[in-house]
C-alpha cells in the first residue's frame, strides 16, 4: 500500500506531465516539488535518485520502505503504486 508520493519536476518537463497525469487517472494523490519554484531543494532529488534528471517519483510504502524511479518509466511506476 502507497503511504505517500513525491514528484520532483521542472516547469519545462514534459515526462513530468506525463507522469502526473499518469498518476491522476489512476486515482493516486502526489506532492510535487517543482525544482525551478525551489532549487534549493535539487539536492534532495539527487540524493534520492543519484541522477540530475527529472521527473524523480519518490514512492513511500505503508511500512516507510521507499522506491524511487526517474523519468517516466511505468514498468517501474506503476508496480511501485500498486
């Protein structure tokens, strides 16, 4: 079970639209981090993710185990919020 979901996007990310979207017609919730509003936080997403790309989608599970998949990559996404 999907406990929380955390998005980091750019306003010029495409795959993070897509990503969103994707998300929304399955019924699932997000917070997003847009990293052009707040670049102070770029360092978590390289952190979490070990890469600069975005969209980083930061799934934390009910037991707070966390997955953690870059671009929009649903044969990851989606098992991740299943």
């Amino acid at each position: 079970m999907v406990k929380d979901i955390t998005i980091y996007t750019t306003n010029t990310c495409a795959y993070c639209v897509m990503v969103k979207k994707w998300l929304g017609t399955k019924g699932h919730t997000y917070k997003e981090v847009n990293l052009d509003d707040h670049p102070e936080r770029q360092k978590e997403a390289f952190e979490a993710s070990g890469q600069l790309a975005v969209p980083v989608t930061i799934v934390t599970k009910k037991d707070d185990s966390k997955e953690v998949i870059v671009g929009y990559n649903l044969a990851k996404l989606a098992p991740a919020v299943a």
